[in-house]
C-alpha cells in the first residue's frame, strides 16, 4: 500500500467547503476563513467520497486517503465533527443522517454537484442499535443504516461511478455477516422486525451480510470496465462503534482490548489499501478480512447464494425507491 504521507509540497485547493445538516436541504457547514493546503501524492486527482466520516475508522480514513492527495468528500451524521475532521484535513464536509433517507438523497444531489468525478465511494457508515427503533421510512434502524441507505447512496451516485475510469466501491462489512441470516419472505412481511424477540448483534450481523451479498449483485450487474465493488472486514476496531452493547463492549476493556481490537488508523488501512490500489478487478465482488481474501472461511454460505444477492437487490429498491 501506498504511504499515508507525501513529502511533495502543499499546493492550494480554492474548493468551497459545504454541508447539509438536520433536514433534506443542503446549506453550507462553515465558509472557510483560509485556504487549506492539499497535499500532492499518489492519489492527487482522484476524488474519494467517504460516509461515516465524522469520527472512527471513517475520520481515519478521511486523514490517510488525504495525506495521499486525494480530494475526499468527508459524509458523516454529525455537523460538528464532520466540520472539525473538514477543517484537520481539507476535506468537504457533506452532513446526513442516515436514519432518514430524504437526507441520503439530499447529500447524494449535494455529492454529485460537487463532484464531477467520484474514483472511489467508501461505505463505511454503519451502527448497532441495542433496541428495535422504527425509522420514518418503516425500516428497522440498523437495517437502514448499515444496508438500505448505503444502497441508495450507490444508486444515486452510480452515473457519476460509471461515468469515471477505474473507479471502485468499497463497503465496510465484517467477519460476524457469519452469524446473520436473511429470510426475504420474512424481510418483505415485516420490514420493522417488530414480529419477533429484538435481537441486536443477530440483526447486525445480518445487514453484514447484506453487505456482502450488495457488492457481489454489484459485481454481476455491472458493465465491463464499470465501477468493481469489494466487502472487507476492516478489524475489531477501538472506536464509538457499538459500545452500547455489552458484548462489543467487552472489545474495549482489557484483556480484550489489549489482544483483539486495532486502533482506528489500523482499521482504516484496508480501506485505503482497496481505494488507492492500481486495479481492483481481481478482488471485484469478494469479501476480504483486512488484506486477505475472506471469502472460504469468514463468510457465510448464504454469501454465495446468487439468487439470494438477486432477490435481496429487488427487495432493496423497493424500499428506497430505485428502479430494480
């Protein structure tokens, strides 16, 4: 992987810094009272969009793939500190709750006129709820956030993918898609969960494996030379991932924390890895824990279902409004 610092010098970036934030209307975070230097590197002229951006593994990434020169459009929930990690790193902050998909098609619009260009979309956005919330679009939150509201992110900012050579979708997903399961009969009669006993690592785990399932579709349905889309497990990661849990939380205390978990900047690297890499078709369509492949022992058979992948996609655009 390519370093995470140039030692080329700091060229100006004139880009205006805009956000959206608390409604479906993009309004501008902070006007920039100086010019933030970019730096030149393997990755200058390349324009990276990455969500959950405003803290964890997203924040780290947003601080490596602009030390690499990229222009990153920093999307995150949060409008104070998706305006603070802006203002660290030159980034333009973007704000959208993804608990509201009238705000992921807002932010998508304000994306696409910002960019004319998009080499690289990170998925990264993702959460677990340790109780059933219904969000106002009829969804089970966790469901929403980490899969319904990446999906239609990538929908919208497709032509903008397709329209830019090389480019590549990167979605965080994680080794515990081996525990989830998806019942499309039981995802159509009941997309609140609200029929059976609420249980959060079962419902997260499988909107990972939602995740896997979402990039091999991808993979499939596009055309030659389209934009290629990998899953990868970034690590267990020292963030405000999950904490309200207490199993994940078990992560973050010692003798776990010291043994098993990674620091962000750790968890970042895949994704970097994966964003400023020359090709990416061998690893289109797979899923891969940190650098290597994950597909054989760290994902689940239903992974590898293609008709699953096929009915899940049609169950997707339902949901939010594409055209299947």
């Amino acid at each position: 992987m390519a370093p995470e610092q140039s030692s080329a010098g700091p060229v100006v970036d004139p880009a205006p810094r805009t956000g959206m934030a608390g409604s479906s209307s993009p309004r501008e975070l902070a006007a920039p009272t100086v010019r933030r230097p970019v730096v030149r590197g393997p990755m200058g002229g390349r324009t990276v969009v990455v969500t959950g951006a405003s803290s964890g593994i997203g924040a780290a990434t947003v601080r490596q793939l602009a030390g690499l020169g990229a222009r990153v459009i920093a999307l995150g929930r949060s409008p104070a500190r998706t305006a603070a990690i802006a203002a660290e790193t030159g980034a333009i902050p973007v704000v959208a709750d993804f608990a509201q998909l009238a705000e992921v098609r807002a932010a998508a619009a304000q994306v696409a006129a910002l960019c004319p260009r998009i080499d690289v979309l990170v998925n990264n956005a993702g959460g677990l709820n340790p109780r059933r919330v219904v969000t106002e679009d009829g969804n089970e939150l966790t469901f929403q956030v980490n899969h319904l509201a990446p999906f239609l992110l990538t929908g919208l900012l497709m032509p903008r993918l397709r329209e830019t050579p090389g480019a590549r979708i990167v979605v965080t997903s994680s080794f515990m898609n081996l525990e989830g399961r998806i019942d499309l009969a039981d995802l159509t009669a009941d997309p609140a969960r609200g029929a059976r006993r609420y249980r959060p690592l079962a419902v997260y785990s499988t909107t990972k494996l939602a995740n896997i399932l979402f990039v091999k579709a991808l993979a499939r349905r596009g055309p030659p030379g389209g934009p290629t889309a990998t899953a990868v497990h970034p690590g267990v990661v020292l963030s405000r991932f999950g904490q309200g849990h207490w199993l994940v939380g078990t992560f973050y205390r010692a003798p776990l924390m010291l043994v098993g978990a990674r620091s962000c900047a750790s968890g970042a690297r895949p994704l970097v890895d994966l964003a400023a890499r020359a090709a990416t078709g061998a690893v289109n369509g797979t899923f891969r824990m940190r650098f290597h492949q994950g597909e054989r022992f760290f994902s689940a058979r239903q992974a590898r279902d293609e008709s699953l992948a096929h009915g899940l996609w049609n169950y997707s655009c339902a949901r939010v409004g594409l055209p299947a």
